[in-house]
C-alpha cells in the first residue's frame, strides 16, 4: 500500500512512471487475485491494500491528464 509521504512523491513521478507503476500494481493485483482463487493466499487484506493502491495512482494519472488539458487550453 502506498503511504501518505509516498502519495505526494506520485504526483512528482512522469506520465509514463505512472503508468509503469500502475501496470506493475495491476499484474500484482492479478497474480494476488489468482492465489485467493486457488486457496494460496494467507494475507487476505493485501488484495484490498493493493486495489487501494492502484486507485492512488491512478487518481494521480487523472489529476495530471486535467492539469494538461487546463493548461494545454489556456
């Protein structure tokens, strides 16, 4: 999960540093999502943590698409 000091460093990060970042909670997610299935995972909260977590940086790849756009149209 990323933490509150981490958040604000994600909002530093380029478009393209996000969308790695995001792709690479997405594939963990998977692969967590996977072992819940197939009765492999004893950590159950870490599915909700890492959700949690891609929502973050996604909400940071949102908040930077509209500043372009603002600023883009400006």
């Amino acid at each position: 999960m990323i933490r509150k000091d981490e958040l604000s460093g994600l909002r530093d990060f380029t478009m393209d540093e996000l969308q790695k970042r995001a792709r690479e909670i997405k594939e963990e997610l998977f692969n967590l999502r996977f072992q819940l299935r197939t009765g492999h995972l004893s950590d159950f909260s870490r599915v909700r943590a890492i959700r949690r977590s891609y929502a973050q940086v996604q909400t940071v790849i949102s908040e930077k698409r509209l500043a372009e756009a603002k600023h883009g149209a400006a």
